[in-house]
C-alpha cells in the first residue's frame, strides 16, 4: 500500500490508483480510508462506476454492520449476557 500512496503522491489525480487504494483499504479494513479514496474519484471523474460501486458496498458493509449490533445487543437484553 506504502508504493501507490508514494506513486499518488507523484500523480493525485491517477484514478487507477486511487482505486486500488480503495480495494486495500476495504481488504484490510479500512473502510474510512476507502471512502476517502472512493470519494476522490469521484471527485475527478463523477461517473466513475468503479468508485461508485464500491461506496455503495461501503454502505451496505456500514448498515449490516449496524443491524448486527442491533441484534447483537437485543440478544444480550433477551439472555442477560
């Protein structure tokens, strides 16, 4: 990851690596990280499927994450764990 940062530092507009900046931020979790990249893309090219698509990922990610905590905490109440 330190070699596309290094290399986006020399060209910030280079879209292709500002996605694949996104695809390893999502693969290790950095999911706040991937929003930013995914959002730079857009910035430049606002019809960037690549980039929207994996923000709409990001999205659902966030909201099943929440639904699970949600459960999670109904269950804890329920069982008084």
């Amino acid at each position: 990851m330190k070699l596309y940062v290094k290399v986006l530092g020399i060209n910030p507009t280079d879209i292709e690596k500002l996605l694949i900046l996104g695809y390893i931020s999502v693969s290790l979790e950095g999911f706040d990280d991937a929003e930013v990249f995914y959002n730079r893309v857009l910035e430049l090219e606002p019809f960037n499927m690549d980039a929207g698509k994996g923000l709409d990922q990001l999205g659902k990610g966030k909201m099943l994450e929440a639904k699970g905590q949600v459960i999670e905490g109904r269950y804890q109440r329920t069982f008084r764990i």
